[in-house]
C-alpha cells in the first residue's frame, strides 16, 4: 500500500504516541521516515517486529508529515486497528 492510507484512516503520529499504541495492540502497520534518528525509531522497529507489525519506510519525515496532514516532520505514524478488529481480539 502507500502513504494514503495514512490521509484515509486513523492514524496515529510521533514515536510515544505510535508506541504507546503499538503496546496496546491498536497498531496494525507502521511509517517510518528514513531519514529519523536512529535512537528514536529503534524500540518501535524491535517492537513491530516481535508483534509481526507490517513496516514501511518513507524517503524523509518532511513528506511523512504532510502524509499524516499536519505541517511539520514526522519520524513515525502508525495505522489504528479499525474498532471492530480491536473488539475481536
């Protein structure tokens, strides 16, 4: 998929943000800009991949952050489960 999903769903951005949510389970895939700090990123690719998260990765977090529509750079978004996968688990 691309990075329109993150305009057409529920997304959620920022890495305390995407890995609070991903501990919940509410995560069902993940943005990563390729150009975001190493340290940042580290615990939420360990994370998503122990939970068999599907990752993609975007060419900066300039364009990340205009995916997610907001005006400044993101180094992470996350996609939210929709509600009805979440009440199944």
């Amino acid at each position: 998929m691309s990075l329109h999903e993150l305009v057409e769903s529920d997304r959620v951005v920022g890495a305390k943000s995407v890995l609070r949510r991903l501990l919940r389970s509410e995560i069902k895939k993940i943005f990563f800009a390729r150009d975001a700090e190493r340290k940042v990123i580290e615990p939420i690719l360990k994370e998503a991949e122990i939970r068999e998260i599907p990752v993609e990765w975007v060419d900066n977090s300039k364009i990340l952050g205009r995916a997610c529509v907001i005006e400044r750079p993101a180094a992470v978004a996350g996609l939210l489960k929709d509600k009805q996968t979440k009440e199944a688990q």
